[in-house]
C-alpha cells in the first residue's frame, strides 16, 4: 500500500469517525402530539421534514394521539419527554394535583381554529339547540373539552359532553347519525364543509372564557426537564425557527401539504384563514390571571393557583 492510499484510507476514516460522532451528538426527544395535521400541531413534524430540528442537533421520536387528555398522560407517566398541544385547564388541573408537568411554551392562543357542526339537515341551528343532545369533545383535559365546558356553563346548555377522540372519528359519528354535534379544526372537514355535507354551529371564540385566551400549551415531564435543560432548550430554539419558517418560507406549505397528502391551496387556507402567525407564536401564555380564575369556575382546579406554583409550573426557555 502506498503512502498516497494510506493517506486516503487515513482521511476516510477520519470522516467516518467525525460522521459518527456527530450522529451521536443527536439527542432524540420522544414527543406526544395531540392531533395529527392540525396546522398548530404541526410543527414539530414539519421542523423536522425540513432538517431545522437536525440543525440543532435533535431527532424527535413522534407519536400521534386522539386528544389533549393522551398526551398529558403520556407526559405524566414519562414515556413520553414533551407533549405537544395540551389543554391549559388540564395542565392546571394536573399540577394542582402534583403531577410532574411543566410548561415549556404556550402552543395555540386563541379557539376560532375549532369548530363544531352538524350534519347540513341537522334541526340543531346553534348551541342553544344542544339540550339533551349529544356535544362531542377530543379527550378529557383536552382544549375542546374546556371549551365545551365553558359553552355549557356559559349558555346554560343540558347537552350531553362525550368525549370523542380526534377529528376523523368525530366526522364518521355526525355522519352515520351516532352524535348530534361534532367538533373538528381545518384541515379537517374542510371538503365536507364546501360540499355542504355539514355546517357550523359554533367556534371556540363562541365561548369568551377562551376568546384571545392561550388555550393549549406544549409541556414537558418534570423529572425530563430537570435533566435536561439544555436539550428542552434546543427544541424550543427549533420550534420557534420553524414557527417562522411556516409563515416566510413558500416551501413550508408543500412540506406541509405533502406530509398531509392535500393540495398546498388547502394548506395555505388552513393556515391562512384559521391560524394568523400570533396564534401558534410559543413564548407568551396570553390571558394567565383570568384563565387560572376560569380554572375553578370550570371545576378543573379546586382553588386559584398561586404565584409561586406559576412560576413552578410555567418554565418557558428563553429565546
């Protein structure tokens, strides 16, 4: 062997051992993310698809779940890292009853993405015509099912709360006659909604506790965060470079769209029309002294929680 090719056998293994090294320096974060395709829920798979979260030196380990209420419990019992898009009020509810959750960014501000239908010959015309009648949420502890919670006790409704798990299931119910309202945010029902098949009744911002209110927070397991700052850190520097990537960058739409398998004119009205960039942005909790006040209103909390178990429990990294 000649010195020339000792040299070159030298160098690739130099770059082998360099590749290697920087694989290992990924860390993999497992994450429960409510809601597959939602607009709000996916940026971590977006981020992801397009190499930012690599760039910080992540791999997200990603599993889907019916609701707010699975990915809570997933975070909780810690075989999960991060949850992604879980209800305020079921967060407060949980750490006022010593689960180990903490709050790493706020996810979605606002409830107009959500919405509730019936079937288009449906008798029902608003909520005030859901007495006795089937309104269908995500999971318990989900944004929805603090939404429906607030529409009851706002409207003085008698409905029938029934957790439902995520929009495709709900579609199939409407439709087959086995509830009476069912809940849903674009993309999903948008072809049903423009082909007249069902029709709105009301919005999240139909319930004004959580009208311009944060509703839904991206949390972390208590032990996981302790351990690693750093890394929770990281991801929260991804997040929020791909927040920004969805909303500057025309590429972000087809990753989007080919992801979901819908056209990018779908993805750019789900964007669009139902979540202005202000409304996934993570480093605010909007409306935090009223929403810790609805908390007990809505019975998720038994007392108001203090200043001292807020700045315990929310523990955004900085930018």
């Amino acid at each position: 062997m000649n010195k020339r090719t000792v040299v070159g056998a030298l160098t690739a293994l130099s770059l082998l051992a360099a590749s290697a090294t920087t694989a290992s320096a990924e860390d993999t974060i497992k994450l429960a993310v409510g809601q597959r395709g939602n607009w709000d829920t996916s940026v971590s798979e977006v981020g992801q698809l397009a190499g930012i979260f690599k760039k910080h030196g992540l791999k997200l380990d990603i599993v889907y779940t019916q609701g707010a209420g699975e990915t809570q419990q997933a975070v909780i019992s810690g075989s999960v890292d991060i949850g992604i898009a879980a209800g305020v009020m079921g967060v407060l509810s949980a750490y006022s009853k010593g689960a180990p959750v903490r709050v790493i960014g706020a996810e979605t501000t606002g409830a107009g993405d959500l919405y509730w239908y019936v079937k288009a010959d449906s008798p029902i015309k608003t909520l005030k015509d859901t007495d006795d009648k089937i309104l269908a949420y995500s999971t318990n502890g989900s944004s929805t099912h603090g939404v429906v919670k607030a529409f009851i006790d706002e409207y003085k409704l008698k409905a029938k709360p029934t957790a439902m798990g995520g929009p495709a299931a709900n579609i199939t119910a409407v439709m087959s006659g086995q509830i009476d309202v069912g809940w849903a945010a674009p993309p999903f029902g948008l072809d049903q909604l423009d082909a007249k098949q069902i029709r709105i009744i009301a919005t999240g911002n139909d319930a004004s506790v959580f009208k311009g209110q944060t509703v839904r927070l991206n949390i972390a397991n208590a032990d996981y965060l302790k351990k690693n700052k750093d890394v929770v850190a990281r991801y929260m520097k991804a997040y929020r470079e791909t927040v920004n990537y969805l909303y500057t960058d025309p590429n972000a739409l087809k990753v989007y769209a080919d992801w979901l398998k819908i056209s990018e004119a779908k993805a750019k009205r789900t964007r669009d029309d139902f979540f202005p960039r202000a409304s996934i942005e993570p480093d605010k909790i909007v409306g935090l002294d009223t929403i810790v006040k609805d908390a007990v209103t809505l019975k998720f909390t038994a007392t108001e929680l203090t200043k001292a178990q807020l700045d315990e429990l929310i523990q955004i990294p900085p930018r």
